[in-house]
C-alpha cells in the first residue's frame, strides 16, 4: 500500500536526514536499513524473527521471483505479502541489476535485455514494461524503474547513451505502471561521470518517481571513494521530500557515510551472506567465527547486542555449528548482523537527533577500524 | 541429572504402558517420541521451538561430538545443556550405530572397532570404554552402552557371538562409567533369533542398567515384521519400572506398534530428514510438497496441525522455499514432522488412558495408507 514520507529533520553540519512513514499502523523512522529476502524470504528468518530484530522494509527481488515460482503464481496467492504473510513493508527491485549480474550472456537493446536464465538457460527477455508487470502483479509496496547497470569503468560516452536509454525506460515503465497500491521509485545512473549523475538525477526527477534511489555504486570491485562520490553528484537534485534510497549498500562505515551524505534507506545482502560464511559484525570489526581461536571461546558472541544470538549462544557453540554445517548457525548469525545493522541506523538515527553524527562517525570507526581485536 | 521413570499404568489388552518423570521440576510423559540433534542441534530449530511442539527428551550423537568439537570443548563448556543452552533431558547414543553405519572401513576385535572418520579418514578406535568417558564428559542425563549391531541378515552364529561380545561390551562400559548425574542403559540386540533376543535381554538385564533399549532394527532394508518380532522376543524379559527404549525408530505406524508391544520412547532422524526433502507427514500420509500440484495450493500445510508452518504458511509458499532451496522451508517442515509425532504420541497417550488404543491403531491406518488423499 502507498505510504506517505515525513522529513523529520535535516542536521546542521551534514546532509543527514530523519524522515518517518506509517504503514499498517506502525511507525517506521528512517535512515533504515532494508534486510533483503532475494526470493520471498529473508534467508532463514521467520516474520516474527524480523519483527523482533526491528527490521522496517523488507525486498524481493523481481528477477528470481519472475523465474521462481512466477508472478503469476504470486499473484494468485494474493500478492506478495500474502504469499510470504508478511504484514510489513516490501520494496521490488526491478530485476535489472540481477540480469547484469547473474544472467549471462545479455543482449542490450532499446527493448530491453535479452539474457539466460540462470536456473535453466532459458532465453529470456526482461523490458522496462515487463519489470513493471511482474511487480505490479507481486503487489509490493514499492517497485523500482528497470534500469541498466554499467560498470563505473564504462566510458564516458557509453555511460551517457545508457543514463539516456535508462531514462527512456524510466518514462515506459511508468507509462505502463497500473497498481494504484503502489509506488513507483526512479533510479540515477551516471557511473563516476559528475555530469552525468548530474544529469540523470535532473532527468529523472522530471518523471516525478514517488521516490528516487542511487544505482551503479555496489558493483563488485568499486571502491569507497566512487561510491561516496556517485552520491555527492546527485543527491543535491533530489527533492527533499522524497525518500532516497542507496541501491545494494550495507558496510556499516558506507551506510554512516551514505546518512551522511543524505541517504534515507539501504538494502544489501551481505549480513546475511556473511552469516552464511560464518562472519559475524561486531562493534570492533568483523569477525571470522571458523578462527580456531574460538574453539574454547564460552564467551557470548558479544557483549553490547541485544539479539537472540548473542543473549543465549556462545562464539564456541556457533562456531561449532558453523563448521559442522548446521544451518542454526548461519541462522544464528543473520539474527545478529541484520540486527547489528538495524540497531546501528537505530544509533544514527539518535546521533542526528543529537546533533554529534560526525562525532558518533568517528567514535565508530575508532571502535570497528581500530586496533585489531580479532 | 538422573531422574525417576514411574510407571503410571498398563493397558488391559496390548502391552502399552503410560509413564512420567519429572526433569528440572516439568513433567513428561511417555510414550514419548525424541527428537534427533545428532551435532547438538535438532536441525534448523531452537529451543524455543522445540519446547513450543511439545518435545520431551532430544538426542545427541557421540560418535559427531567426539569428532566435532570433541567431547573436551562440550565439557569446558559445562557439559552438553550448557553447551546447546538447552535444559530438557539429553540422551546420548554410544557412537556404535554411527560407527557400524558411517564409519568404513572397520575392525571389529575384542577391545573395540577400528574405523576411519568420515569427516577426514583419520583412523580412530572406539571401545566400550571410551564411548562411556565421552559421554561421562557430554554430561547428557542418559548414556547407552556401546554395542555392535550387525544387520537382520547376520548367520545366528555371528550374531550369537556379537551379542555375548556386546554384553561383555555393555559390563565393561557399566564399569568404568563415572557420572553420577548420568543414568546408564543396556541395548539388548539378537537380529532376528528368537533365543538371542531372549538370551540377550535376560543377560543385559542381570547387568542391572537404569533403562534398557532394542538396537538392531533400525538398519537399512529391514521389514516391520522383523522389528515387531524383535520387539516380541525382548519385551517380557525387560523389567515393568524401567524405561523401554527402541532406537532409531520414527515411522508413524511404527510408534503405534512399538506402544501396542510396550515400548516408552523412541527416536529418528526421520522427521527433520523428511522435511529437508520437502515431505510433511499428514493424517491422510506422506505428501511431496516438490509435487507440481502444489505450485498453486494456498490452502494450510495441514488442517489438523496446530504447529507454527501450519498456522502461517500454506503449501504453495513452503512449496516454493523448497524448490528455491531455502532454509526456511525445511525448518518449517521440521517443526511440523517434529510436532506431528510429538502429536501423535499424545494420541497415543490419550488412547491408552482411554482403553481404545487399537481402535486408535485402526483410525490411524485408514486415515493414512486409505484412499490416497495426494
């Protein structure tokens, strides 16, 4: 269902926002991080879990949900929420970065993108109108313009014919946009190029989206600097009302800096792939739970998180089920990373309320950059 | 801690038996059918939920434990419920069944059986004597004897001397165990020989073991007729007070059976493997939720259930989370086989409090292999 953004407050010293929105009766505050559930489930995680770890929105990804089981089937369930009995917000991705991602070969043109299926090879179209249907049909809360997804080393002149033919597709999506439940959200392109962002951001302001998000900066291998970047050449084209959103970020310093910079809400799958290899975040860096020196480790897995993980297993006992591949473990400590970065934007949010998010930076990355506590 | 099973009462027309024991200050009661958490964990579960469908005493597996982590770290952590953090009764097998069933190949000698890990082909020997110091440091409450079980098809002189080794296995492991918080039991084997069974019972029993149990049915390819028989030729020599335990044994039908033959409690990684192949147990059989016919089935995984998969998710999606290869599918179905025997065995209960336990036996039976409901 549509819901209404409230800029709460802008910081002083920083493009740092406080925004809230109602849905369903509750009251969600942003920034917030969104806890990705690729294919209608946040990996093995119940609803009340998510609940309980303070979790707002939640995504589905379009492309696996389109190969599997099929918008149509979701549909007939009564849409997402039903399917997945999830009472809380959902945001789709448009599939766009999954087609440049996982599918392989692809053929762009200005249709769409040809590309195989990654489950069975099938030839497969996905255009601008056909993202749109698939997400109308699942019934999220927000769907996202079908995008392309070139790599920041993409030249100059290829960038600006793609920001173009993106923008192209923006205008058909919405065109074509027919769920008057939910929203729909454009998407800036531009890669490193400043007048591109610049020029993206304009453009696709002047579609009127109900939302706007940052693309192109969660490519594998692009560093902080780009990233940072990306965001300071289109965030000042961006209306203040309007939620922004940071497409596929989630190191705890980038969703700092990403607030800082005007960012009002993150997804990323990494707490839950890290938990899956057996990371876990902690206020003092990332932690490897297969290190042996936590064999004998009785310890909680740590001190200062109020998750379910932390308050009843030790680093030893997860660790154990980590290396014997029981899956309570990866469960264990996507409870704990989803949660550590919930109760991290829970902690910006009260810093831009405080007025010290600068200082709140510095404190953290003394904390999680310092000397090692591994 | 050790705890006192009571007898509470015998059924007129079979040899079923109702009994309790109380366990840090909660009552169970039994038939009772015990959950597998072969690595310290019943697989995809919490204690929360196993606590929320009713489970009593759940297993664990010496032969995993001694190999990871090692039964040094379960000790310096305080023991297996500190470990786990869980405060129900834990029994351990002696490693014997997973040694004769994993380990290849192996030894058999007087002293013990010489294997090779199948974690990392080192070569290791587990005696009678080792099997009890393990477990003595799990600290479960209840430990079994190490014993061999040779397979159903065993010449009666092989098994004759297998099971006078076991008994000399079964007085050498009562020797040196050493745990005064930790009950001990005997496991009576004799494959499908009349005089062995009797002979093995009668000579386990004069070992004097807090409880006793029947091994050797649950090997692969072995027919119910065999184990009912083996059942038959052990029970009248087993004491009334004492726990009367069938290793490895969860097929609904079999739980009836053994009841209606006097046996107390039971045990099978059934359930939770069931559910990691994306089968539920049902009133009305064994359903595939793979099946492509519930590619758009909204209704409940079952009516009847009142387990947690049941009362939230319907077939389709539980369908499409095991198809998709996620977690939560098969920790929903794990909650719900789990639930649905722990169920079962309160139908059981109630049918012998109400003295129509075969009546029970018969509904159960047309409801479950009648008219196929699939």
């Amino acid at each position: 269902m549509k819901f209404i953004f409230k800029l709460e407050q802008t910081d002083k010293l920083t493009k740092a926002r406080l925004g809230s929105f109602i849905y369903n009766d509750v009251l969600y505050e942003t920034p917030m991080f969104m806890p990705v559930g690729t294919q209608a489930t946040v990996k093995t995680l119940t609803k009340e879990e998510l609940k309980e770890i303070g979790s707002g929105i939640i995504l589905a990804n379009t492309y696996h949900l389109w190969l599997r089981p099929g918008e149509d089937i979701v549909s007939k369930a009564g849409g997402l929420h039903k399917f997945m009995n999830y009472d809380g917000p959902i945001l789709t991705d448009s599939g766009g970065f999954q087609v440049f991602s996982l599918a392989n070969p692809k053929d762009i043109t200005e249709e769409g993108v040809t590309f195989k299926s990654h489950l069975n090879g099938d030839k497969l179209l996905l255009t601008p109108e056909k993202s749109i249907a698939i997400q109308n049909k699942l019934d999220s809360d927000i769907a996202m313009s079908f995008d392309e997804c070139p790599p920041a080393s993409a030249t100059h002149e290829y960038m600006e014919q793609s920001i173009k033919r993106t923008l192209r597709w923006a205008k058909r999506g919405k065109d074509v946009h027919n769920n008057p439940n939910q929203m729909l959200f454009g998407i800036v392109q531009g890669g490193p190029y400043q007048d591109l962002r610049e020029y993206s951001a304009k453009e696709t302001v002047k579609l009127d989206f109900d939302g706007y998000s940052i693309g192109g900066v969660a490519n594998d291998g692009e560093s902080k600097e780009y990233m940072y970047q990306a965001i300071d050449y289109s965030i000042p084209h961006l209306p203040e009302n309007k939620i922004r959103y940071l497409m596929g970020v989630g190191e705890p310093i980038d969703l700092i800096e990403g607030v800082i910079r005007g960012i009002d809400i993150f997804d990323c799958v990494l707490p839950t792939r890290l938990a899956r290899h057996g990371h876990a975040f902690t206020k003092y860096g990332k932690i490897n739970l297969r290190n042996a020196k936590y064999k004998e480790d009785f310890s909680k897995l740590t001190n200062e998180c109020d998750c379910y993980a932390c308050k009843n297993y030790s680093k030893a006992y997860i660790r154990h089920l980590i290396v014997a591949n029981e899956t309570l473990g990866a469960r264990l400590l996507s409870i704990h990373n989803i949660r550590f970065l919930i109760k991290l934007m829970e902690d910006i949010r009260n810093s831009i309320k405080n007025n010290n998010i600068l200082e709140f930076k510095e404190e953290f990355i003394k904390n999680y950059y310092g000397e090692s506590h591994e």
